[in-house]
C-alpha cells in the first residue's frame, strides 16, 4: 500500500508499506522533509512495524515519538504527519494529481442558484459522472449565507437586511455567517471525492484541501495559515472562512467551500448581521471590524488578479481543464433554487 500526506505549509510524507495478520509490515517512510540524525529514519519505519493496522493517527504518532534517538529534529513533517499519511495508505486515499480538475467559473448568479450548484455539482462527482471540480463564483447582488444550522433570527437582522437590498439564504454546510456584495468577496467551492481526503481527520481536511489557497496568497505576498477549525488568516487579521459539507450518492464526496474578503463594508455587515459578543471574545477581539482585514488592503491587486493568480496557482499544482455547468446540472440547480432554496421553510428551517 502507498500513500502520501503534504503538510500543510510543510513537506511530503511518503509510506509504503504492507498489512499481514492485521499488523503493519515492511514499513518504509520517505519524503522530501528534514530529518536528523539520519538513523531517525529507521527508527520511524521500526516504531511502525507490527503496529495494528487499525490504530490511529495520533497513536502511531506516540510509537514514532517513543522511538527517536535524543536530539531529533524534524522539519517540515511531524510524527503525527507520518501517522496521517500511514492511515491514507490503509484507506488507499488518491492524490491531487490523479484527476483530472476542472474548472467553471461563469457570470454573476443569485445566491440561490449558487446553493444549489453547490449541491448539485457535489452529488454528480459523488456519483461519478463529473470530475473534481474548481468552482469560482462570481454573485449578482449583495447576500448573507447562514450555516445549516444557524438560527434564521439570531444571525440577521431583517431591517438592515431589506434597508441594503441583500437577499438571506441558507447553505449546506455548517458554520457561520458570510456577507457578501458582488465585487468584494471571492468565492469557490471544491467538489471532490472522498477519497482525496481519506485517512484525514475532519479538521485535518480542512487545511489539507486549501493548502494551494496559502500558497498561492504567498506568491501574493499575504502570508496566510490555517486557524483551526476554518479560517485563514493573516498577521493583520481573518481573510476567509471555509465550510465542508460530506454527500453521500452511489459513492461518497466532499463539499468545500470558501469566502475571502477583497474588501468589506464593515458598517453595512453589522447592520445586516447580528455579531455577539461571545463570538468575538473567542476570536481575541473587541470589534468585528476587526476581525477581517482584506485581501485588497494587503496586495493592491484588482480583485480579478487575484482570481487569475489563484486559478494559476491551481493550474500549477494540479492542472485544470476549463469546463462549465451542463444544461442538465443548471436545470437540476434552477428547480433546487427555487423549491428548496428560495423557500422561507428552508431558509428559516432553524428559525
């Protein structure tokens, strides 16, 4: 069995190795890491060699740290990185660069339709008749999208709502509230198959499936990480949040979809959007415009440079085809918009 995990911000962990009488065997780790002394190499494959085969991530990280000669240091990789790629190689999870990617990125669209494309999309890579997808949305009025499991009255507030025009709907997917205006925001979605995530942790495949997003804002000039669970952020503040949502069709994939802020009206979003004070507090700050510093402050780039330059990145990476959504996938999405997503007992389905 293979199996490889790129560390976010890190490096590439290699496994190889065999299962016999439900114990891992032959046990070879390699990678493009920094590791010294060099006999720490051989002392990770023979910490993992006999382990059983279903134990996790974080206990095959504790047999690997029990087993390194004094004075190790390990750069660019950890032991639980070598745990996490062990598990991908059980679950004989797949690669970035084994698909295909395609990307669609068309004109504006109401924040319905762009629910629903979300859902539709999802379930035709889950059932194998679209490749994993690089989605670019482009919105066609202001909006605020609450989680699925957001309360309706507590997140919005419906004069501030109707007095800027910005429609309220509801996702898929968990986690908090975005504002959006048209020319402000940039926002994509990856529609994925499990398996690109197998063997991760929930909040491992958060990082794992947007490390490209830190790359590409480094070559920008933004130096970005991951703020577990879902943001990115930078030394000046919150640029983006990320939200996953799993689909389970003839086969199983993976939703995940991101906001960044190129710029942000802060007085309008806190007109619209009712932050709490205990939100804040745990993010370590008094005021929710603070919270965000945009993408547009921090590089200067018009906001259609900074898609061509993540699209770029992407292609880069992992190629990517230009593609669209198909007459059958939009139809299936116009019907979704209207009966599921445009529905006041959807969108207030947590009131």
């Amino acid at each position: 069995m293979h199996g490889e995990y790129k560390v976010p911000g890190g490096k590439l962990v290699v496994i190889d190795l065999d299962v016999r009488e439900g114990a891992l065997r032959d046990v070879r780790v390699a990678g493009d890491f920094f590791l010294e002394p060099d006999d720490a190499l051989l002392a990770i494959d023979r910490a993992l060699e006999g382990a059983p085969a279903d134990t996790e991530a974080p206990a095959l990280a504790a047999r690997i740290e029990a087993a390194l000669p004094p004075g190790t240091v390990m750069f660019g990789f950890s032991a639980e990185a070598v745990g996490v790629a062990v598990r991908r190689a059980l679950a004989q999870a797949t690669d970035w660069n084994d698909y295909d990617w395609q990307l669609v990125h068309e004109g504006p669209q109401p924040p319905e339709l762009h629910m629903a494309l979300d859902e539709v999309l999802t379930a035709e890579v889950a059932a194998g008749c679209r490749p994993p997808t690089l989605r670019v949305w482009e919105w066609d009025r202001p909006a605020v999208i609450i989680g699925s499991f957001q309360s309706l009255r507590n997140e919005v507030d419906p004069a501030g709502a109707e007095r800027h025009g910005v429609t309220v709907v509801r996702r898929v997917s968990g986690g908090g509230a975005m504002f959006v205006e048209p020319g402000n925001t940039i926002t994509y979605s990856l529609h994925v198959p499990e398996s690109l995530v197998s063997g991760l942790s929930f909040a491992d495949s958060y990082a794992y499936l947007d490390d490209w997003v830190l790359g590409a804002l480094g070559d920008m000039g933004i130096t970005a990480w991951y703020q577990p669970l879902n943001d990115i952020a930078t030394e000046s503040g919150k640029i983006a949040g990320a939200a996953q949502k799993r689909v389970v069709s003839d086969d199983h994939a993976v939703l995940h979809h991101v906001t960044m802020a190129y710029d942000i009206d802060a007085d309008k979003m806190l007109d619209v959007l009712r932050i709490g004070r205990e939100k804040l507090s745990d993010k370590g700050t008094k005021s929710a415009k603070k919270r965000v510093d945009p993408i547009r402050r921090q590089t200067g780039l018009p906001r259609v440079t900074v898609i061509e330059r993540l699209i770029a990145s992407f292609r880069e990476r992992y190629g990517l085809t230009d593609g669209k959504v198909t007459d059958e996938e939009l139809a299936r999405a116009q019907t979704l918009a209207v009966e599921k997503f445009g529905s006041p007992e959807w969108t207030a389905r947590v009131p």
